[in-house]
C-alpha cells in the first residue's frame, strides 16, 4: 500500500508539473497512466487467508503442496517449510535422490534433512513457486511445518484475536525479493 501511494504522489506531482508547462500530450499521457494503477488495484485485490487458533495454540491448516494436501503448523521459528518424509512420499518427491545432510534442531531432537525446492505451494489463495524447503528423515518428525521460507514472500502477517492473517501481494506487485512485515 505504501509503495502504491508514493507512486500516486509521484504521478501527481509529474503531471502537475506538466499542468504547469501546459503540453496536453503529457497531461493524457499522465491521466493515462493514473487510470491504470486504479484499473490494476481495483481488479486485483490482495489474496489473504484466515486461520484460528486451534485448542493447542498452534495454527495449523490444509495445504496443496505439488497438488496434493497436506496438513501444516505455522512455525516462524522454523526458517525453512519442513515436511516429514511421510508427506514428501505422498507429493511424489524423489526420496531416493536425496542426501540428508542439514543439521536440523526440531522439538524432538536434532536430526538430519535434504534440502529440496516445492514447485508449488499454496495455502488458501495464497500461491508461491519455487518454495526452499527440507525433508526429515523416516519417522523423524508428525507435523509438517509452514516456515519462514513461505512466509517471508508473504506482503504481511500477523496474529490478532486468536486469528493468524496471512496476506499475499497482489498480482500485479509480484516480485522475486519482496518486503516482509509481521504485525503482533
């Protein structure tokens, strides 16, 4: 939102700058490109998904990994989506060509996992491509974890009322190296 209003102060102070030189070729050239930021945020609004607190505390939801749902915790201590070899099986990883060779602190213990990259990832609305993220070994963990490797793509997250926000960026704003923002 911030990035949109400084872009509407910069059109606004060019064509008053061009008001003020009268050339009516950039007065249309102008309002046109004003239209159009409005056209493009009123079309697409920012995807975002709710989730309650469940009874334990923990968020947890249904997401489509590759296509296939999975259950996951929200885990922002974790700096990585971690899947349980268990869930990796059932997308159809590749579990055989993996190599097991991060350290991994989990409440459970330290482990080892493969790293591996998700060609899709999608919580509700919210999709991201090409999401980092690691794979325990058998057994080694029961909960799959939505970490930071998701939610730093994310516009803003934040918890109020026992409700987890997640909210994404809006179509047009993509980028590969995007602001993150966490509200408390």
């Amino acid at each position: 939102m911030i990035r949109f209003l400084l872009v509407l102060i910069m059109l606004a102070g060019t064509a008053g700058a061009v008001v003020a030189y009268g050339d009516p070729d950039q007065i249309a050239r102008a309002s046109h490109k004003v239209s159009h930021i409005f056209r493009a945020q009123a079309a697409s609004p920012a995807p975002a998904v709710q989730i309650p607190r469940g009874q334990g505390g923990e968020f947890t939801l249904r997401a489509k990994i590759n296509g296939v749902t999975a259950p996951m915790v929200i885990d922002t201590g974790a700096t990585s989506v971690v899947l349980t070899w268990e869930t990796a099986r059932a997308i159809g990883l590749p579990l055989e060509m993996l190599e097991y060779d991060v350290d991994l602190e989990t409440a459970g213990g330290h482990t080892k996992a493969a790293r591996l990259t998700l060609d899709r990832l999608a919580v509700g609305k919210l999709v991201e491509k090409s999401v980092p993220a690691l794979v325990v070994q058998r057994g080694q963990m029961k909960t799959n974890l939505l970490g930071m490797s998701f939610l730093d793509r994310l516009e803003s997250w934040g918890v109020r009322a026992d409700t987890l926000m997640l909210t994404g960026y809006p179509e047009q704003q993509r980028s590969p190296r995007r602001a993150r923002t966490a509200v408390d």
